[in-house]
C-alpha cells in the first residue's frame, strides 16, 4: 500500500465531558480498502467512526485533540462545511434507518440536498445506487412505493444505496449486519468487497468472522485505545499484542 | 471463560502427547531389535496400530475444534499444527513398523554388524523424542535444536552407505544384506525428516511464523 492514505488520524483524543473516550489514536485508513474496526462494546469503536463524519457535533460537551485528516482537509476544523464533508464520508448505521418516503425519493433525497434537480439524471442516480447496493432486481418495479414496506435486509441495502448515492469517497458503517439474517448478513459482506472498488469502507463489527471474511485491515480498540491494526489475516493468525489475543480468542475479561 | 473449549484444547495437547509417546516407543523398540536380537518386534506393528488409531481420534477432536469453536490466532494455530503434526507421527510409527519387519528378515543371520546404524538410530530417537518434548513445552529453541541436528542424521546415513558400499565391494554375496540395512538406513533418514516437521510445526504454534517464511 504505497498510496496516500484517504484518511489520516494522528494522536486523536476524545473526551464526553470529562469523560475520555478516545486516548491518542494514530491510524491511516487506504482508499479501495475494507477496515474492520473490532473491540468489546463501550471501546471507543462507534465514537471513533463518528468523528470522522463529525456526528459527534450532535453531543453537547465534546472536546477532541489531535489530528484527523480526509485527504488535505482537517476534519476537526470548526469553519469546515459539515455537509460537504458528510457527502464525501458518509454513513451507514447499525438500525436501518429509511426516510417514511418511497424508494426512489430515500435515494434521490442526498442528490436533491446537493442540488440536482434534473429528473433523467435522478433516475440514473438511482437506479446506479440501487444496482451498486444489490438492491435494484428486487425493488426496479416498486420504486415508488413506500421503502417501509421493504423487509429489514432490503431497508439496510436501501440506506447503503441512500449512502452513495451521492458519491462519497468513504463510507463509515456502525455495525450494518447486526440486526439482519444471515442471508442478508452475506449479501451486504458480498457487497462490501464490489463497493470497496470505488469506496474506503470503515466498519464496526461485533462479529469476528464477518471482520475475517470481508476486510482487509482489522483494528482492535480497547478502552478507548487502539491497541493494534494490521493485516487482517495477521490479526486473526498472530496478533501481536496478548489483549488483541484475548479478545478474539474469546478469553477476555 | 469458553470453559469447554479450554478443556478440548487441553485434551488434543494430552492426545498428542500420547501420540508422540508411542512414537518414541515404537522407534526405541525397533531400534533395540537393531542392536540385540529380540522378539519383541510383534509390539511394534500393535504400537504401530495404536498411532493409527489416535491420528484419527486426534483428527477428528480437530475438525470438530474447527468446526464448533471456529478458532483463532494462538487457538487455531495449535489445532492446525496438530493436524499436520500427526500426519508425520502416523509416519513414524510406519517406518518404524517397516524398519522392524526388515529386521524381521535379518534376524537369522549369523554375522550382522549394524553398527553404524545403531548410531544413527541414536540420532534419530533423540530428534523424535526431543521434537515431542519442545511440543510439550512449547519450546521454539529445542525446536530448532531438532531442525539444526537433521544434519547430523544425514551425515550419518552417508557414512552407513559409504560402508555398505565397501561391505558389497569386498564380498558381493553380502549384497542382499547390504540393501537391507540401506532400506533401513534410509527409513532412519526419513524418521529424523518427520521430527523436523513436526519440531517446525511447534515453531509455527508458537510463534506463527512457518519454516522459511517471514512474519506476516
């Protein structure tokens, strides 16, 4: 990977309050790549995700420290456009999450946000999101009806298609399997390895084999500290630290 | 924590173990046939049965660690080293067996004088024994010990076939003997290649890094 890293997060600090959730967390994340962000609940995973599309603005009394990089742009800066930078990082998150509105307007929603108005490129919009997130053979005939009435696999495949359908460059995910069926747990991992060609996939997982099957780094976070990243196949073969260890061998605590 | 799983682990480590004892006594046995006449060369083909018997127990304790427990890291390193380890103790047990059967045919013989072979056999059990202990103690130096001293072993199975090649040159009726204890010789040989896979294997469990590769 000689690449420029797409995100570069150097000594980032978190506090809620006087809480600190995040301790000096140093990591580059690569473009075209699926990172599995892993580690018991309450680690620091989730807010670590949601700083790097600033949804942690949302929360009163949160301070940060250090630095994050998306590309040349400093993500913590306060004069930054928060929007822009949430149509180049979006985000996919563990509930299912669809706008009460029919299919077609849940995708069309971000493009309208960014100004497109035009009807034909629209339809092209969404009908390429909904092919890139393997939804489009199932709902191609039933745009216009209500996305509730899709069933929970198709809603999470929804709100990925919803999630690029403006094009961002990263795509944070906040543990998107969790409440879905194996099948359609197979299908959103399929889908991660064709999105990571034109995405950086960032990914929280609670389940170890979906971490081993579909990414290519894995991190381990404890305690708000990162205590190791790697290759994926090396974490889960011999990672080098005995906590990272512990965890995945299910011998922790 | 993964209490049960704790306990299956520990089983395959005595399993494996056992194995490696029978082994060990399998080769001893052959090799005490080598030096004294005996008839205990029955036992080694019953020992030799019980080695078939535990690699399959072991194998399929593993498949079903694999299977049930979906291991990883240090777990699924040690599950996957013992499956191939048993693999090379199966071996042994055979050879053993077939270096027995040999003597088998030796033993009415007036004159032997296997020697030289009685030293490589030497070589060859320490490497078994020494690469089943590094196992038990997961101790990547003897290990490497194991590894470095295969050369040891070869040295000797040339020198075994330098004199065996003079022992035919000075009397060509000896020539069926001669190839005899080459057979045997060369399964000596074989033996002490076993020991250094199953002595890399500890090295792999252990430390996670195969024989001629570089850490991940």
């Amino acid at each position: 990977m000689k690449q420029e890293p797409i995100i570069r997060c150097r000594k980032l600090s978190l506090w809620y309050s006087k809480t600190q959730a995040l301790k000096d967390i140093t990591i580059d994340f690569y473009p075209n790549s699926v990172n599995a962000l892993i580690g018991p609940s309450g680690c620091g995973k989730s807010t670590f995700i949601k700083t790097l599309n600033r949804l942690n603005d949302l929360i009163s009394e949160v301070r940060t420290e250090g630095e994050v990089f998306y590309r040349n742009t400093e993500i913590r800066d306060p004069g930054l456009d928060v929007t822009d930078l949430r149509k180049e990082i979006g985000m996919v998150f563990q509930k299912p999450n669809p706008f009460p509105m029919s299919i077609y307007d849940n995708i069309a929603y971000g493009p309208r946000t960014h100004g497109i108005r035009n009807r034909s490129e629209l339809d092209d919009i969404v009908e390429n999101a909904l092919k890139s997130a393997a939804l489009w053979d199932e709902t191609s005939d039933r745009l216009r009806k209500s996305a509730m009435g899709l069933s929970g696999g198709q809603q999470q495949r929804l709100c990925i298609a919803r999630a690029i359908a403006v094009q961002p460059q990263v795509l944070l995910m906040d543990e998107p399997t969790s409440a879905l069926d194996p099948i359609s747990t197979a299908k959103i991992e399929e889908l991660l390895s064709v999105l990571k060609e034109k995405f950086t996939i960032i990914i929280v997982t609670h389940n170890m084999q979906q971490a081993m099957r579909s990414s290519d780094t894995t991190s381990f976070f404890l305690l708000g500290e990162l205590v190791e990243s790697g290759n994926t196949e090396q974490v889960f073969s011999h990672p080098h630290d005995k906590r990272t260890e512990d965890y995945i061998t299910g011998r922790f605590g | 924590m993964r209490n049960a799983f704790e306990k299956q682990l520990s089983e395959l480590h005595t399993k494996l173990i056992e194995m490696g004892s029978f082994c060990e006594e399998a080769i001893k046995l052959s090799s005490q046939a080598l030096a004294i006449d005996t008839i205990t060369l029955g036992n080694v083909s019953l020992l030799k049965a019980k080695i078939e018997q535990m690699e399959r127990e072991i194998e399929s304790l593993c498949l079903k660690l694999l299977l049930l427990q979906q291991p990883v890291a240090g777990d699924l390193r040690q599950i996957s080293a013992a499956l191939k380890m048993i693999t090379d103790m199966e071996r042994i047990g055979d050879q053993a067996d077939d270096i027995a059967e040999i003597i088998g045919y030796l033993i009415h013989r007036n004159e032997r004088d296997c020697s030289l072979i009685v030293e490589m056999a030497g070589f060859t059990i320490t490497m078994v024994s020494e690469s089943i202990d590094a196992f038990i103690k997961q101790d990547t130096i003897l290990a490497q010990k194991v590894i470095d001293d295969d050369d040891k072993v070869d040295e000797a199975f040339l020198k075994v076939k330098q004199a065996l090649i003079a022992m035919i040159a000075k009397n060509p009726d000896n020539g069926g003997y001669a190839l005899d204890l080459l057979m045997i010789a060369k399964h000596y040989e074989r033996i002490g290649d076993n020991a250094v896979n199953i002595a890399s294997w500890v090295v792999f469990s252990v430390t996670g890094v195969h024989k001629g590769e570089t850490e991940l």
